[in-house]
C-alpha cells in the first residue's frame, strides 16, 4: 500500500453571510488549526483535502464569498516566518472528518 504524502494548506475565506462564516469555520475546525480568525492551517492527505474542498464548497456562495487554498511545499513551509503570537502546525492532530 502507498504512503500517503501530507501536504501543508494555508486555507483562508472571506464570507459574507454569518451562517455561512460560521458553517465554514466549523468545517475548517475538523480539518486544521485557527492560526487567525478567518485562516486555517492544515496538514492532509491529498484525499483529505478533497474532501474538505468538496465540503467548503457546498457551503460558501461564489458570487459574494472567497476562498483561497494554498498548498506550500516543506521547503517553503520551513521558510514562513511569523512576528509575534504563533507557531506554524508541525504536527497533524486527530481530526474528525
């Protein structure tokens, strides 16, 4: 059987509809870590992150909503650099999805 590679996401959403917002943050909750208040930082499975793409989706409204979903890399992942409160996730957690 395969390894699975986890990869690193930086998932971000401007929504517009308060139980939209909150439906989003909700399911971002199971998938990853709040690092501010509308920005998730996960580590998935490729499967894993379709899963949660496919989740995001049926919730946010394309015509008002934004969602933006970055995969980074180790090597650029070893480069971000916070100022102030905060540590990037190093570690997956248990997430129930």
């Amino acid at each position: 059987m395969p390894i699975k590679r986890i990869m690193f996401y930086i998932i971000s959403y401007d929504i517009a509809d308060d139980k939209r917002r909150t439906q989003v943050a909700e399911i971002l909750k199971n998938f990853g870590t709040r690092v501010q208040y509308s920005v998730f930082e996960c580590l998935l499975t490729e499967d894993q992150f379709l899963v949660l793409l496919r989740r995001l989706r049926a919730e946010i409204d394309p015509a008002t909503d934004s969602l933006r979903c970055y995969r980074l890399c180790q090597a650029c992942v070893d480069e971000i650099v916070i100022e102030g409160r905060g540590d990037v996730t190093r570690q997956e957690d248990a997430y129930i999805w």
